[in-house]
C-alpha cells in the first residue's frame, strides 16, 4: 500500500484517472500511516520486531520522497501523519541497531535534491531526539556529517531550520555541537 501510493517509486498510483486523485491518495495513505503509528503506540508485545522492523523500514522512509501533490498538501501529510508514524517505529524498535538503521535511511533523505523533502528529513531527525533523547547521543556521530552539509545547504531555509535543529538537540542531549562545525 505504501509502495504503491509512493508518486517518487510507483508508475501505476491508486485513483489514477480521478478528478481527486491526489486528495484521494493522501487521504488512503494518511489512514495507512495512522493505523501503523497506533500499532507502534500500543506495541506492548513486540509487534516490531526484526522482520517487520526490515519489511516496513523503506517504504515508510520512502514516504519522505512522495510528494504527490502541491507543496502546503506535502507539508500537512508528512508533519501530520509521517513524522509521527516514524518517530513512533523507532521507540517500538527500541533496539540501537534498528535505530541505526532507520536513522541512516533518513539521513540519506537530507541528500535529496527537493528541499522540501531535505527538509522533512531534518524535521523527522529533530523529532527522533526529542523522543529517544539521551539514547539519540549513539547515533549522533552519524547525524553530525548530514547536519554540517545542511548547514551549507543551497536553500537559506533550510540552513536557517539546521541552525534552529541543532540548537534544540543541544538542548535536548546537554551536549555542545556547535564545536563540530
């Protein structure tokens, strides 16, 4: 369902030849994405583990690059529905390896050449420390090479919200990382 909705990945979308396809597609995958984060909310007998953790990681980073739509309609999804879902998927992994391993797939995100979507990656980034707090510190020497390229991004806003980012996870870790810059 998530691959198959994914505008930047599918050639045959849902709704294809609707007047409302792209409302009717956010819609679908909004409910999809929210049906997932109550199942990583209530996750209190190891619905994530390793195999689903491996067989959803993708396609739900993946969503970071559907940006079917128009800009404010990709805003709303993704701060309303993704960053939730995938902030809620690490703390129900609660393993540092998977932690790892989704926090890179998301940083690879911060490469992409939309800025909207570099920046919804550092959105997710600041909600993973926010929700994992100290235990973000493990994956924080991975992090600082993708912040340190978004500080010199081609888009003022985006190294304006890298600034404003960093200074929240200072706040957050009580680790200076301005130094590292």
């Amino acid at each position: 369902m998530l691959e198959s909705n994914n505008s930047s990945t599918a050639d045959d979308l849902f709704f294809d030849g609707d007047a409302n396809a792209t409302e009717l597609r956010r819609l679908l995958l909004g409910y999809v994405l929210d049906c997932l984060h109550k199942c990583f909310l209530y996750d209190s007998q190891g619905f994530v583990n390793k195999e689903r953790f491996e067989t959803l990681l993708l396609p739900l980073v993946n969503q970071l690059e559907n940006t079917d739509g128009d800009d404010e309609m990709y805003k709303e999804h993704v701060n309303r529905h993704l960053v939730p879902c995938l902030t809620q998927f690490a703390v129900a992994a609660g393993d540092d390896a998977l932690w790892k391993q989704l926090n890179y797939q998301i940083l690879l995100k911060m490469r992409h050449s939309l800025a909207i979507v570099r920046l919804s990656a550092l959105n997710v980034v600041e909600q993973f420390t926010i929700v994992l707090g100290e235990d973000y510190m493990n994956l924080l020497p991975e992090t600082l090479p993708f912040l340190a390229e978004l500080m010199e991004d081609e888009s003022f806003e985006i190294e304006q919200r890298c600034q404003q980012v960093i200074q929240h996870m200072e706040k957050v870790l009580g680790e200076p990382l301005q130094k590292y810059f």
